[in-house]
C-alpha cells in the first residue's frame, strides 16, 4: 500500500513514536492522518531464536520418532515371519488333503469293494432277480393300515 506524498512525513513520524510515553503525541499525530494510514502501519513480530528450551523439545521429538520407526520396522518383521510360518503350514495343509482325497478315492473304488466283498464276506453275484417279501400284510407296493 502506499502513502500519499503529503501524508509521508506524519507517517514516518508515527513510526518513529512507538513507545508507551509518547501516546499523546501519536494521538496527535492520528487526528492529522487518514484512518486508513494509520491502520496499515505493520506491526513488527519479535523473532524468536533457537533457545534451549526449542532444542531440547526438538531433540526428544526425534527420539520419540525414531523410537516408533524402529517399533514398527520391527513389528512388521515380526508379522512377515507369521505370515511366512502360516503360508508354510497352509501348504502342508493342501498337501495333506490331496493325500487324504486319493486315499478315499483309492478306499472306495468298485474293484476293491468287489474283492472285499466276495474274498472277506463270502459274498456272491445272485443269479436271477431278488423278490419282495410282504411282512405283516406290508408290501412295496401298499402300507399298512
């Protein structure tokens, strides 16, 4: 923003006074000024250097980083081994399973239920067509009443 020629003096004068005990004499020097002057005056922010206090905070916000980085790195080294371990044993697990399938599909062929029942069982083929016996006036055909 700038300052109008003739208003250049009375600004640099009210920068000039920026001390407590020389409120009257700003006062002054705000009737003679334009408001919108004397509102754009910048106030000036005291920078604040690295003080201990600053360096110490910092300090033990790093540790506290590095402390939950290395936490983490090692929680995830830790997961990755679990996952390894339970990758492994699903393997196993499949592998046990096609085992087991091939001994129920080997269990229950029809020539080893065949040999089993006619070696062990004494089981023969029958020769002609098996009849129904009717049991207490119950038939296949009718139920009892």
């Amino acid at each position: 923003m700038e300052i109008p020629e003739q208003e250049a003096p009375a600004f640099a004068q009210l920068k000039r006074f920026t001390h407590k005990r020389m409120q009257p004499s700003l006062q002054a020097l705000r009737q003679d000024m334009p408001l919108e002057t004397v509102q754009a005056a910048p106030r000036r922010r005291r920078v604040k250097g690295l003080t201990t206090f600053n360096i110490v905070l910092m300090l033990i916000v790093c540790a506290v980083l590095i402390t939950v980085y290395i936490s983490n790195v090692v929680t995830v080294g830790g997961l990755m081994m679990e996952q390894i371990s339970l990758e492994k044993q699903e393997q196993m697990l499949l592998q046990d399973r096609e085992t087991l399938r091939a001994e129920i599909n080997q269990l229950s062929s029809y020539n080893r239920i065949q040999r089993i029942a006619v070696e062990d069982l004494g089981l023969v083929h029958a020769n002609h067509q098996p009849y129904s016996l009717t049991v207490f006036g119950v038939t296949p055909d009718r139920k009892a009443k």
